[in-house]
C-alpha cells in the first residue's frame, strides 16, 4: 500500500510567504541555534557532552558497589535493627499502658 502525499496548495504557500516577506520577520532567528558556528566548537561541546556521561557514568558505578557492598555485608540491617528494636520495645510499653484505659 503506497499512501499518497497530499502537498500543501500552492495559492496558500505562496499567499503565507508573502505575508511573512512583507511582515520582516526573519525564520532563521526564530530557530533555535542548535548547530556550532565551528568545527572546533563542535568537537568541544561534543567532548564536554562525553566527559560529563562518562563521569556521570562512573558515579552511578560507585553508588552501585557501595548499595552491593552493604547489602553484602549486611552492616545497614546491623544498624537499623538495634534501634529498631528499642523503637518497638518503647511502642509496646506505650501500647501496654494504654491498655488499661
């Protein structure tokens, strides 16, 4: 199946082109700059935009040893669960004693 292309009527482009020659406006300001002026520019934002992944990269790696190493070594249960347990003690002294009202 080939669909077909319907292109814009040319009385209306022209009709539109003509109003925005006659208006002064200037399509290219209305783009955004989006393409370096030089190769030098471009080679330097595109080394920047890969030095920024790369270090965001190897972030998120350290994150990640460190989120296994503790899962490994089971230290945070260790931490958390001391506290925890006084936590829970305390509730339940407070729940025990409002029983009785």
């Amino acid at each position: 199946m080939s669909k077909q292309v319907q292109s814009f009527p040319v009385k209306n482009v022209l009709r539109d082109l003509a109003a925005l020659r006659v208006s002064g406006i200037d399509l290219a300001s209305l783009l955004p700059s989006s393409s370096p002026q030089t190769e030098s520019e471009l080679s330097r934002r595109e080394s920047s935009s890969t030095e920024k992944s790369l270090q965001e990269s190897y972030e998120f790696v350290r994150e990640a040893r460190a989120a296994i190493g503790i899962k490994d070594r089971k230290t945070l249960e260790l931490e958390v669960s001391k506290p925890l347990e006084r936590s829970r003690a305390a509730l339940d002294e407070v729940l025990e004693g409002l029983e009785g009202y």
